[in-house]
C-alpha cells in the first residue's frame, strides 16, 4: 500500500511540474501579440508625435534644427593649429653641490669612514652585509 501512495505522489509531482511548463510557455498557444492595420497606424501616429516634440526639444536647447545638428555632427573640422609662446628655458645652476665620502681608503680595514647621516639624507652602503666586502 506505501508503494502504491508513493507512485500516485510522483505521478502527481510530474503533472504538476508539465502543467507549470505548459504554463509558462503558452501551453502552446501563441504569445505575439497579433495587431490589426488600425492599431499600427495608431501606434505609428504616435511615434511621429513623439519624434516631432523630441526634435523640437532638440531645437530650443541647441538653437539648431535636427538637420543641421545630423551635418555638423558628421562633418570633420581641421586640427586646430597651435603656436606656442612660452619655452622651457634651460636649467639653472644648482644651489646646492653634495658629494659623498669616500670609503676606499679604509676597505681594507672594512670600516666606511663616515657612515650614514640621516639627517641630510646621506645614506652610505659601501660594503656588503655579513662580509663587508667593498662595493665601489
């Protein structure tokens, strides 16, 4: 009896979910909407208005009518040649000259002679870490 109760279940399931196929696919039937000559006139009536009040709009805010804007949106205007009336001029001398310390006369002690100098950016990595070898 439990097999039999289990078998109308799914046979119902099945229906079901064929009934919501059919359903949602027009059971078959057509869904284009069919329109008689009346009704595309109309419609076609209506999309001229809108066409005529959208060109005006176009109008008022550009001050051109439709044609105008179509040929000025089509031409291709000339590069605009530009003279130029300023030029960089060529740098001037620097104020300020820095020079590094020299450390190759103290490698073969493996010291740097001056070290680093945070405070003006003087930053000197001659040797190698672990090693110490020279790096000129």
């Amino acid at each position: 009896m439990n097999i039999f109760f289990s078998k109308i279940k799914l046979c119902i399931s099945l229906m079901v979910v064929i009934a919501m196929f059919l359903t949602a696919c027009g059971g078959g039937q057509s869904t284009i909407p069919v329109l008689t000559e009346e009704e595309i006139a109309a419609i076609e009536d209506d999309v001229a208005k809108k066409q005529v009040e959208l060109d005006a709009q176009l109008e008022q805010v550009f001050g051109l009518s439709v044609q105008e804007l179509e040929q000025s949106a089509t031409q291709k205007e000339e590069p605009a040649r530009v003279k130029h009336k300023v030029f960089p001029k060529e740098p001037g001398e620097p104020e300020q000259t820095l020079e590094d310390s020299l450390s190759y006369p103290s490698a073969d002690e493996h010291r740097a002679v001056s070290g680093d100098n945070y405070a003006e950016n003087l930053l000197e990595r001659p040797f190698t870490p672990g090693e110490m070898v020279f790096q000129p």
